[in-house]
C-alpha cells in the first residue's frame, strides 16, 4: 500500500469503522462488541485527556510568554487578555493546593461561575445582540431562535422556574421528547453515513483528504 493510498484512504475508512461500531452496539447490544466499545471509550478519554493537558500546557506557557514580551510593548487588549487568564489561572492553583478539588470554594469558582453564570449571561447577551446585528428580526427563523434563546434565559432563572413551574415543565418537555427525537434521528442518519462513506472509501469509490484539499 502506498503513501499516498494510506492518506486518502485509511483515516476515513478508520472513523467510518469505529462509528459503525458504535452504531452497531447501540441497536444490538452484542456482549463481544459492547467490550469493544468499552475498550475504545477508555482509549478516547486517555487520548482525550493527553490533548488537553498538552493544550492547557502550551496555552499558558504560551501566554506567560506573551507577557515577558509585552512588557516592553504597548498595552492593548492582548496584553489585558493575558493578564486576566493568568490571574485566574493563578487563582486556581492557590485554591487547588490550599483548599483542594473538594472544597466548596473550589466548587463555587470552578462549577457555578463558569458552569452557570458566565453561559447564562453570555448567551442572554451574546446571543440576542448577534440576532439583533445580524437578522435585525426580520427572518422567522431569527425570531424562533430569539424566543427560544429568552425562553432558555429565563428557565435557567431558579426564582422564575419556582413561581411559574409550567415553564419549566414545558422546557423539560421539549428537551426529552422533539429534541431528543431529533437528536437521535441526526445521530443515526450520520453514523449510517459515515459506514457508507468508509464502504466507498475502501472500495476507491470515495476522494481522500488529499484529493479534496487539490479542489
């Protein structure tokens, strides 16, 4: 098998073969296959977690950099960025050693805050000023995304949800019945597609990752 064949072919083939794997264990539940699974998830969280701790690693050696060189620059909002990660990052290793991973103000600064406020406010700001910019209201499908981004910002309210319960009902109702529908019905169509592309990719009838990047 040449280099070139290798390329094109085999990383497609390979994600077309594990999906169908996954797939094939959802709907059977084959003991043999339910271990292959098992063994992949395991292997994914350790590859998983390798990434980010050298993408957390490389990212802050990277801004500790960033700051040595800015102390003869300018300061701009880079600069300001970079202090602000380091700061919090700084916050957490003095939290971790003193407190450890199970104290409550660790729990505060590391689930709440990031976990629940800043989301919340984010998308209660963020995305209603990019609806308002981009759409200025006149699509229905901006307006449908608008009522839901509102609807989800005030169910995420706990006082709202303990006076008026019925939103809340209604929210949980959306998420278990038409979106989880949806969402299965999205997860199958592309775990069945992903095995006809790898069948194709295997027989040459599909372009590799190098013939699509020459397009």
């Amino acid at each position: 098998m040449s280099k070139v064949t290798y390329q094109m072919k085999i990383p497609v083939f390979i994600v077309s073969v594990l999906m169908g794997i996954y797939l094939v264990e959802q709907f059977t539940k084959i003991t043999a296959i339910t271990n292959v699974k098992k063994q992949l998830d395991l292997w994914g969280t350790i590859i998983l977690a390798t990434v980010f701790l050298f993408g957390y690693t490389f990212s802050v050696i990277g801004r500790i950099r960033s700051l040595n060189r800015a102390r003869n620059t300018q300061f701009n909002k880079t600069t300001f960025a970079n202090i602000v990660v380091m700061g919090i990052f700084v916050i957490f290793v003095i939290v971790i050693l003193t407190q450890g991973i199970s104290s409550r103000l660790y729990q505060l600064l590391y689930q709440y805050l990031p976990g629940y406020v800043t989301p919340t406010g984010f998308h209660g700001y963020y995305d209603l000023y990019l609806l308002y910019r981009l759409f200025r209201f006149n699509d229905i499908y901006a307006i449908l995304y608008f009522g839901t981004v509102i609807f989800r910002f005030l169910t995420d309210i706990s006082v709202v949800s303990y006076y008026v319960p019925a939103l809340w009902n209604a929210r949980q109702w959306i998420e278990y019945v038409p979106h989880t529908a949806a969402y299965s019905a999205t997860t199958l169509a592309g775990a069945v597609g992903l095995v006809i592309l790898g069948v194709r990719a295997l027989v040459g009838r599909e372009p590799g990752l190098i013939e699509l990047e020459k397009v």
